[in-house]
C-alpha cells in the first residue's frame, strides 16, 4: 500500500514506534435487478477482498476522505451519507517493523457512477457483489459491510 508523506515524515522523526492513525472504511452500496449490491476491492498486499478503506489526510474531513479513497481506490464516485461504525482496531505491525493502530470511521456510501476497477495499484480487483455471492472474507470486514447495511441512523460503537 502507498504510504502518505505525512506519515513518511513522522517515520523518520520516530523511526517504528506505534503511531495512531485515523481511517475511514467505506462501504459502497447500490441498487440492482438482483438486489443490493456492496461494492469490494482485493488488495494487492493480502489478496483480501474488503471494502475501501484508507488514512485521513491531516485536516481532510472523514466523509471526504471516505469518498476520496473509492474514487481512488475503484475509480467510483460515491457519496458518504451516514456514519454506521467508529472503533479501535487492534495495533498492527508491518515487515519493515512499523507499527500503527487506527481508529476506525466506517461509512455507508450510496453509489453515484463508475465502473469498478483497480484504480491506483492497490488493489488487483474491483467489483460488485449481491449479498448472496459475497467472498470469503474477515469477520471485522462483514461486522463493517453489516453497520453499513442494517444499522439505524445512529453510528454503532463498542465500549
């Protein structure tokens, strides 16, 4: 995955250290004959299909980033229109021994135009999937897609 400058530049002031970041997901739905349809990439770095997902600039608004990211990401125009998940994620580490944890800021986003593609390296694919045909994917990824899709109009978050 591309890292950000900014965090680029915070990497070489504090070398591995966990450094606390905030991400948006964005769970992009439309409507279709065969019902609703959730939009997933497959990332290059895991092979795993999940929804957008991506580091808020500094001073970059979350739903914007949220929109930014699938244009980005699946070269689709969406719009984030209700906030359905805010939670910490576990730290994580990476092979070069960089560690970060995100806070986590899930949005459901209503599909505006475009076709579905690795847009910017990435991911390997793009696409549509009915809830019947969804892939394998990890338990936070669905937890995620289900507040998108079945949550009231207040955000859920764990204590």
């Amino acid at each position: 995955m591309a890292t950000p400058e900014f965090i680029t530049a915070l990497r070489r002031k504090i070398g591995h250290d966990e450094l606390w970041l905030s991400g948006v997901t964005a769970v992009v739905t439309r409507r279709a004959a065969s019902g609703t349809e959730v939009l997933l990439v497959r990332r290059a770095d895991t092979d795993e299909w999940t929804s957008v997902s991506g580091i808020i600039d500094p001073g970059e608004q979350p739903a914007v980033a949220a929109e930014r990211e699938v244009l980005e990401e699946a070269g689709v125009v969406a719009v984030a229109e209700r906030l359905a998940l805010v939670n910490a994620q576990p730290s994580m580490a990476w092979p070069n021994g960089d560690k970060a944890r995100f806070l986590d800021i899930v949005f459901a986003c209503r599909y505006v135009s475009g076709e579905p593609e690795p847009a910017d390296g990435e991911n390997t694919d793009a696409r549509w999937f009915t809830l019947a045909e969804m892939p394998q994917m990890r338990m936070t990824q669905l937890e995620r897609i289900d507040a998108a899709l079945h949550g009231g109009p207040e955000a859920k978050f764990e204590r």
